[in-house]
C-alpha cells in the first residue's frame, strides 16, 4: 500500500512538521509506503510528482490553509480516496486517521 500526504499549517512552521512526522512514523510501523509533503514557512518540501499521486492507493490532505498544486489530488477526491483534515488530527489521532486511509484503499 502506498500513501502520498501533504500537510500545511496556518503558522507553516510546528503542526505543519509535527504532522508530517507523525504520518510517516505510524506509517512506518504499519509497513506502508508514504512520502508526506511538507508546504510551509520554508516553501515547499519533499514535493509529490503527478505519477506519485497517480501511483498512491490513497491521498491525504492534512491541512489547515489553501495549498499549492491541489488540482494534483482531484482524481482521488473524485474516486473518494482522499481524506481531508485538520494537521491536528494528524498530530493526534494519527492511528485513526491511517486505518481511515487503509479502508479508504479497500
């Protein structure tokens, strides 16, 4: 199973990184390929490739702002294998929100 996520908070700095720490972590022990995207104060991180987004059997958007290139995640919002929150949830409900994305993946 493969993941790709972006996360983006209002500030660009802590959640936007204590997010993406936290995705990668738990995806880590589940055995589950991800590459998070980080969009904050320093610009854009880790930048997630079309074919990425193609390739992921789900998206995750964990953002609190607009972010850059979103039109990349359309396809999975239209198949509704895009999950969209709040970086906080991705802080602190992190096993719920990646056995979310696991069901969502089927």
């Amino acid at each position: 199973m493969k993941i790709v996520a972006v996360c983006a908070c209002t500030a660009g700095i802590a959640h936007t990184y204590m997010a993406q720490e936290a995705i990668e972590q738990e995806c880590a022990k589940r055995g589950i390929e991800c590459k998070v995207e980080t969009q904050g104060g320093m610009g854009i991180d880790n930048e997630i490739e079309q074919d990425e987004v193609d390739e992921a059997d789900v998206a995750i958007l964990a953002v609190a702002v607009g972010i850059e290139m979103e039109e990349r995640f359309d396809e999975k919002r239209d198949a509704g294998r895009l999950l969209e929150v709040d970086p906080s949830v991705a802080i602190k409900k992190t096993p719920d929100l990646i056995e979310e994305a696991v069901a969502l993946a089927g």
